[in-house]
C-alpha cells in the first residue's frame, strides 16, 4: 500500500508492506504496533469519545509520546518506498525545509493501522 504526502514542498511517497514492522524493528529495536498503540492512546477525544480535531488533525498529548517514534516510522515506509532516501534518518530529514511530523503522521494512520481498524474518526 502506498501514499503520497507533500512535506516541506516535496512528493513523499509511504509504502507499507509485509516487511513494514520487521524493517522497523531492526532499525530502532521497538514494535511498530506497539508503538503506534501508544501514539493512539495518547490522541485526545471529547466527552463523547470522538477524536478531538484541530484543522484536520487530530489533536495528541504529545507529553506522553515521543515523537522519535513517528519519525521512526516515516522513515521506514518512506526508504521502502524510494531506496535511494539515506538509511541515516537524520540525513534525510535535512533534507527538508520543514517536516510536519504530527500532520504526515496522521494523514497515514488510515494506512497504518488498517489492520486495526483504526479510523480517527471514531
């Protein structure tokens, strides 16, 4: 499954496959659904349990999350997408302008987490 995001003025294409978590786990030695899970439990929802939203994205407690973490996982998708991005995450990020690490994040999460029916509008 592939997606693409403009990020800091430049086509981003994410590509989840079979080899998505084991590709993620050698690189940072951490589960990517365990990962993401902690992500979601940090979304904020109102009263009525829906997502609580802020133009479009949802908004997230990010004291209780480490934002290595969704950088972590764009890259990954990101290098199985395009082979040619840098394996030194840091070398790629540079690359950018700017990165909206939380608006890339969230705009993925319908593919992220289809296995888990995970849909931010519930």
């Amino acid at each position: 499954m592939e997606q693409t995001l403009v990020i800091g003025g430049k086509n981003v294409v994410f590509r989840k496959s079979g080899a998505t978590m084991l590709s993620y786990k050698r690189q940072t030695g951490r589960e990517f659904y365990s990962d993401l899970t902690a992500f979601l439990s940090c979304v904020k929802r109102d009263k009525d349990g829906k997502v609580s939203m802020t133009d479009g994205v949802p908004d997230v407690d990010m004291s209780k999350f480490d934002m290595e973490y969704m950088y972590q996982m764009l890259h990954v998708m990101a290098r199985a997408a395009d082979k040619s991005i840098p394996s030194d995450i840091l070398e790629w990020l540079d690359s950018f302008e700017d990165f909206d690490v939380i608006g890339a994040f969230c705009q993925l999460l319908p593919m992220l987490g289809k296995e888990m029916a995970i849909d931010e509008k519930n």
